[in-house]
C-alpha cells in the first residue's frame, strides 16, 4: 500500500515530515554545530513550541484548523487564530472535506487564467468574512486574478524600501502577473524609505482591514504562484500571527496554509539581524558588532530570537533571499534555501542615472572651483550612534575630510540624514564621491544607488564568504573601493589626486549596477531563481542564473 493511501497517526505524520525536513537541512559538520544552541540565562524567553506547530501544521494541513483551536485555547486566547475565523466545525472529516474544496478551487481557478476576464466567473467559499463586511477595493480575486497568458504570479507584501515596487515593475515588463501590496499605515515614519505601492490594502477600521485582509488570502491562494515577503518578525498576513515581538512568539497559519496549498514563499533578508546570532556573526565578521549601538541589547538583539528566527525561516520559507549579505549563521548556509547574489534588491535604472536632473524644490550645493563634494548619509542617525559606536564610521569620515582640508585639499563633506528615499539620489548625484559605510563589510542602499548613478563609492567590502561556501561572483566583480575607519583617509586621498581613477570607476560602477541591480537583470535572475523552486531544483543559486540576457530595458511605470 502506498503513503498516500495507508493510514499513519499524526504523530507519526509530524514525524516523517520533520525527518524530511531535518534530512534536507543537516548537510555538513558546520552546519550541524551552528544548529546546536544553549539560551543564555539573561536572554529573552520565546514561548515553546512554535517551531514544532508549525512544522506538525506543515505534515497535515487538513487539520491546520483544529491544530489553531487547541492553540488558542492552550494559550488562553478567546479567538481561533486566522485565516480559521471562519471555521466552526472540527470533526476530522469535514476538515479533510475542507481541505479538499480548497484544493479544488485553486485548480479550478487556475484553469480559467487564460479566458477574457469578462467570460470567467471564480467560484469558490470565501475564506472568511467578517459581519457587515463590504469590500471597499472592490473584489480583491477579480483584481489581482491575472490577464491571459500571464503564467507567473507574485504578491510582495510589506515593504523593502522601494525594491519590491519597482521589481514588480520590472517582472510585469517579463509577463508576470506581479503586484506589489502594503498593509502599512501612510502616517507610518517608514513611509519615508517607500516610493510608493501598486495598491495599498490599509484601513483605518480594523474589522474591514480584517475583511481585505481575508480578500487577499482568497486572492493568493486562487491566483498566485508566490507570495515575497520582508521582514522576519512580521511573516504572516494577518497582525495576530506576526512576531514582531522580540521573542519572535508567532505561528504563521496563514503562510502555512498557502504553502500546503502550493503557494511558494520568499523572504529578503532585512540586515544582519536576519536570523543570525549576534555571538556567531561577531566572530565571523571579525568583530563588526563591536561597532553598533545595539550590541547587547536583548530588545533588539536577542540571541535566542534570531536562532528561532532561522528555524522559522528554514521550516517555513521556499527561498531566501540574501542580496549579498553575510551568511554567517545556519539558515543562511542552506544552499537548498539560500539565494546569495542580488536578487530583490533593485533600483530602477532610469530613474537612478548620470543623466538625473534636478527638480526645482531641490538644494544646490554651491562649491569653488575645483572643489571635490563627498558625501555622506546615514539614515536614523541619531538611533544608530551613541558612546562612541558608529557603525557607518561617521567620524572617521569627519576626521578624513578635516586632515585632508589642513593639508590644503579642496574638499569638502556634505553630510545628509532624514532625507526621504525618494530625494537622496537628487543630492547623490551633485557629488563627486560617495561613503556609505566602514564597518559592516558588505554594501546596502547607498552604495548601490549611488554606483546606479556612476559615482565612485568607498565602504567596507569583504568579498570571500565564510564557512567554504562558493565564490560570489557580484562580490568579487563589485567596483566599490574597500575603505575601513583606519584606511578612509588614505582611500580618500588617492581618489582626490587621480580624477581619472575616479572616472573610471564610476563609469564601472554604472555597469555593474546595470548588471546586477537594475531591475530588469533582478527580475531576469528571480524569474529563473523561482523556476528552480518550482521544479524541485536543490541548489537554488547556480551561475546560470546570474548572468542577465542583454536587454534594452524599458521605461519605468511613473
């Protein structure tokens, strides 16, 4: 008799799954040590068990339900987590029969995609609604449902600065039926790294923000082939299943029952706290934590909260996007999960370009002639600097610039902070050289902006990966010039005397942020990165991925 047809326990299902699983992650002697973790005393206590709920509700998703009712009431919660409001009978059969519709609808869905929108009709249960509820943005599954012959699908939900608006751009240009949505407030101070959304899906009255939420859940469990999300304390769709907390306390139902349904899951990592313990990426950085205000802050920083977080990422998630950043810690050396090049973080090359030209609501920085301008910004300064930690190197930066105007160099630094995202590259490109940072080691917003716009960039690069993993090829082709607190000054110098140094590799820059950031080469790259998710690929990130198809690009949607 076959497994799909014997009859296992549950325990014995959860069991096969987590062996599946834990067969799939232990691939090496490192990787099995970073996975052996004792909690130090002092550290934050997450509640137990989320990990092991999630991956049970993963074994078998026909009784996802009943699995969240005894959550709730172990917890002490008066309501059923969603997206189970809706659900009000538990006996094992209907469930099973549930979870069969659910199946069914989503085939049949599917199979109307390619019919003119007007002559399809998708019927199906609405997940849930809540009492009174009328769809202020009119029918989210008619919406997003895609046009004929789009064969791809991607919803990105909750914001990654500007990247996500403008790679669904960009994947829409390719065929895609891409959206990218937020939930977000517009009064939220995060608005100021944003350039915007295909649709906003926030309402001030949280029972209709419930009901659109529901709407979306409908939508991508009968459209979408993926579901890209940011932000490791906020994976799920609804409020009450997020881990924002510190603890990161949290089972996504949501996310789990979409990926039971064959929705893929993404995930763009959001900087070092991304699921690695601080003690882990201290030593493998060589000490960058020394440098951070946040070091030993258990509210920001907690040991055992980034652990967990890796686990949730590695149980839970179809691929991980890392955009270059360190893989330190266990759940980014899994290459069945990792994607190690630039992926989801993009610019839009027309819009970050030499030619720029700047709006009248724009300063101008007056200079003398042949004065040099360096710029330097740094967002949330005054959150991120404090007893003399300074992970962007900000005063060595002063300093340089100070030895270099005593010995008689025309140079002077411009110093931004609190300039919204959308107005940063309008005083980018007014400069001759850019900083970002001399600490980290790896680069981040400002440096690929500012290489869009062909300006030579000075931060900290360390381009070998740690742990024997293979060679990045963006990072060992990455034109920014390697500059640390003791080294600015020197790096500073040597530009300054050589113009056409600094020509050339600004005009470098430009291409390899063509290359490897523009839009249209991320989109190429994650297009290909998600067809091997699909096809059961193990080794997400190969080198025939990474090499963009010449194309002219298009105009960005304004």
């Amino acid at each position: 008799m076959s497994e799909s047809t014997e009859e296992i326990t549950e325990e014995e299902r959860t069991s096969r799954f987590r062996a599946k699983l834990l067969d799939r992650l232990e691939t090496d002697n490192v990787l099995s040590n970073l996975r052996s973790f004792t909690p130090m005393k002092e550290d934050v206590t997450p509640r137990a068990g989320d990990i092991d709920k999630i991956i049970k509700g993963l074994a078998d998703p026909a009784m996802m339900p009943l699995q969240a009712k005894n959550d709730a009431q172990e917890l002490g919660h008066p309501e059923i987590p969603p997206p189970f409001e809706g659900v009000t009978k538990f006996h094992p059969l209907t469930l099973k029969k549930r979870w069969q519709r659910r199946l069914t609808e989503r085939a049949k869905a599917r199979a109307l995609h390619d019919m003119e929108p007007h002559k399809r009709k998708f019927n199906y249960v609405p997940t849930f609604e809540p009492k009174g509820y009328r769809s202020p943005v009119g029918g989210l599954v008619d919406l997003l449902a895609p046009d004929p012959g789009q064969t791809r699908s991607v919803v990105f939900l909750h914001h990654s600065y500007y990247h996500f608006y403008y790679l669904a751009q960009a994947l829409r240009r390719r065929g895609w039926n891409a959206w990218s949505l937020s939930t977000e407030s517009p009064s939220n101070p995060n608005q100021a790294y944003y350039h915007g959304e295909d649709l906003s899906l926030y309402h001030p009255d949280p029972a209709v923000q419930k009901g659109i939420l529901y709407e979306l859940v409908d939508a991508l469990r009968l459209h979408f082939d993926v579901l890209h999300m940011h932000g490791d304390g906020i994976l799920s769709i609804f409020d009450e299943n997020k881990s924002a907390n510190i603890t990161r306390n949290g089972v996504p139902y949501d996310l789990m029952e979409l990926r039971a349904l064959g929705v893929k899951l993404g995930l763009s990592m959001s900087g070092c706290v991304t699921a690695q313990r601080a003690s882990v990426f201290n030593q493998v950085t060589g000490g960058v934590c020394n440098t951070c205000v946040w070091q030993g802050n258990r509210s920001v920083c907690s040991e055992t909260a980034q652990y967990l977080s890796g686990q949730r990422i590695e149980t839970l998630i179809n691929l991980y996007a890392l955009e270059g950043d360190w893989p330190a810690d266990f759940s980014r050396l899994n290459r069945d999960l990792c994607f190690y090049e630039p992926l989801t973080y993009c610019v839009d090359d027309k819009l970050w370009t030499p030619d720029l030209r700047l709006p009248q609501r724009i300063e101008r920085f007056e200079r003398e002639p042949g004065e040099i301008l360096v710029l330097h910004s740094v967002g949330g300064y005054n959150e991120r600097e404090a007893g003399g930690r300074n992970i962007k190197g900000t005063p060595a930066v002063i300093d340089a610039v100070k030895r270099l105007n005593a010995e008689g160099y025309k140079v002077r630094l411009i110093f931004k902070t609190g300039v919204p995202s959308r107005d940063m590259r309008y005083y980018q490109i007014q400069s001759d050289i850019a900083v970002d940072q001399l600490n980290y080691g790896r680069y981040g917003a400002t440096s690929r902006e500012c290489m869009a716009l062909g300006l030579p960039t000075l931060t900290r690069l360390h381009r070998e990966q740690p742990h024997g993993l293979p060679v990045s090829p963006s990072l060992q082709e990455c034109p920014l010039v390697d500059a640390s607190e003791a080294t600015v000054y020197d790096v500073l110098k040597d530009l300054l005397d050589n113009p056409e140094k600094r020509k050339e590799i600004g005009r470098k820059s430009r291409e390899y942020a063509l290359k490897w950031h523009s839009s249209d080469s991320c989109a190429e790259r994650f297009e290909k990165a998600y067809d091997r998710v699909h096809n059961g690929e193990n080794v997400i990130d190969v080198p025939s991925i990474h090499a963009p198809t010449p194309n002219e690009g298009a105009e960005p949607d304004l």
